[in-house]
C-alpha cells in the first residue's frame, strides 16, 4: 500500500465529538476531502458552513456534509462518533444497548455508499459497539476497529511527562484493555526514553512509585468523567486523537497505536476487541503479537475482556 491520493474520510456525528473530529482533521490537514454526516440537517449543515467558512486557513483540505448518507460515497475512511452521549456519572458500559441500536441500522446503510473504506468506531462503548458491528457486517477486524486507548494513552503520557519533566512525546506507555473502567497501564513496558519508568530520576524529579503510578493511573482512569462533569462533554482531544488514527490510515504510517480490534487469539484472548498495541496503515489495524505483559497485567487484560464479552453477550 502507499499514501492515498485525494483521500476522502466521512465523520459520522455532528456532535460536540464528530465536530470536533472534522475541525481536526480540518486544520491538521488530515485527508484532502472530509465529509460530516448527521440525521439533524439543520445542525449538520450550521457546522459545515461554520467549518467551510474558515478554509482559508487550513491549507488545501475542503469540507461538505449533510443529512444525506450519499455525502459518504467514496470515503476511505469512516469515523463513526453518532450516537447517545455521556451523562455526568453514567458509565461508557450503560451507553450500550441504545448505542448499539444505532449502529447496527447504520452500519450496513453506510457500507453501501463506503464498501472499501476503514471503519473506525468512536462512539461509546467503542469496544462493545467494534465486535458488534463486525459480528453484523462481516467486516475483517483489520477494517473495523475502535479508537480504543488512543487517547487514554495521550492522558497518561500528559501526565507522566509533567511528572517527570520532559515532553509528553519522550514517554513511552500504553493504556491496555478496555476504553472504560478497566483499562490500565502497561507499567512493565513502560519508560522515558530508554530509562524504566520506576528508574526515571533528574534533579527536581526524583524517582516515582509504585504508589504514585496507582494514583497516575487512576486520574487517567476517570480524566474523561472529570472533563464531563465541568463541561458535560469531551470532544478536543477525542478530535486530536482521532485525526491522529486517520492520518495513520490515509499515509499508510504503518504507525503504532493502541487501537482496539476484535481480537483471535492474542494471548488466549478470542472474540472480544480490546485495545493493544497494533500497527495502522492503509490496510487497517494489526495487533501486535509479540506485545509483552507482565502476569499481573495478563491477568488485568482478561479481567477487560470478560467485562466486556459479557455486555456484548447481553446485547445479542
């Protein structure tokens, strides 16, 4: 594969979240047409002429939208951020069953118009919704996949670079597993630079511990509960993140990222998709097989993976 001329990607959801996908796509110059799609004309069309009229300043990438799923035709990429949101306090898992009822109407509408496209699930519980909706397409896991972690590991290494006092872009740690409540760190893989995160130590910084890395990873945890109580949503750095995974897709990056897929055998794991390690690129997302996990953490990834195999279950 190599780097897709004239590439199209569609944002499903005008949103405060697909808006705020489209705005970064926009002026990062992501792919060279975007499309935003929603059921509510007159919203969706209000957003695209806010976006369209600042085109001036975003380089060569130009943008249309509407309530007609035809504006998807020919996408290489399909961002799907529709659906019910978040409430204060309300778990990603209790958005499930009227989030799936979406998809599974949408889906098969939007492969009609984007047959070869990458599918990439944002819309909450994302991990849920991929197996769902892979179960109902017949899609190949590489072509449908969720955002995953994405961003939960942008939040951890935020942290830990201000912690440690070097930028966010030196740490190198993933947020594994689901993209909700059990999600967690991989702490063994994890350092600055070429220094093990528990052996990071300048003057100023002195060493972490394993204490402080619990609590790190628990502000992570619930940043995104956080953001939604003083704000009622979260939307820049979903966009970021995602705008991210599509220019990795559209350049053929061969990029990794922690993007969650329905995974086959990963370590024992069949079935359920959930966030790892995974090379993207125009083809899709592969999970990395050779991903190394302490057994804590093993045994932290299967703990997702039967959370989340038993909503899927439920929503059958």
């Amino acid at each position: 594969m190599s780097v897709i001329e004239n590439s199209k990607v569609t944002v499903v959801g005008a949103g405060s979240v697909g808006s705020s996908v489209a705005y970064a796509a926009l002026i990062r110059g992501s792919a060279r047409h975007i499309a935003l799609y929603d059921i509510n004309t007159a919203k969706v069309e209000a957003e695209v002429l806010d976006l369209a009229h600042g085109t001036q300043f975003t380089g060569t990438s130009d943008i249309i939208g509407g309530s007609d799923i035809s504006v998807a035709a020919g996408s290489h990429v399909v961002v799907i951020t529709a659906g019910a949101k978040q409430n204060p306090g309300q778990s990603r898992i209790e958005l499930a069953g009227v989030n799936a009822g979406i998809m599974r109407k949408m889906m098969p509408q939007l492969l009609e118009v984007a047959p070869n496209a990458v599918y990439v699930i944002v819309t909450n519980p994302c991990d849920v919704l991929t197996v769902l909706s892979t179960e109902e397409t017949g899609l190949p896991p590489e072509r449908l996949f969720a955002s995953g972690t994405v961003l939960d590991t942008s939040r951890l290494r935020w942290k830990l670079g201000q912690r440690a006092g070097v930028a966010a872009s030196s740490v190198h740690a993933y947020i594994i597993g689901e993209h909700g409540d059990t999600e967690f760190p991989l702490w063994s893989q994890t350092t600055i630079g070429t220094v093990p995160i528990l052996d990071w130590e300048t003057e100023g910084h002195p060493k972490m511990t394993a204490d402080e890395l619990d609590s790190i990873s628990v502000d992570v945890r619930d940043a995104a509960y956080k953001v939604i109580q003083g704000k009622g949503a979260t939307n820049y750095a979903i966009g970021l993140s995602s705008a991210r995974i599509i220019e990795a897709i559209l350049n053929d990056e061969n990029a990794v990222l922690p993007v969650s897929t329905v995974l086959k055998d990963f370590h024992g794991i069949d079935g359920v998709a959930l966030s790892v390690p995974s090379i993207v690129n125009a083809s899709g997302a592969f999970p990395i097989r050779g991903t190394q996990f302490s057994p804590g953490e093993l045994g932290l990834l299967r703990r997702s993976a039967d959370a989340l195999r038993e909503v899927a279950a439920s929503l059958r």
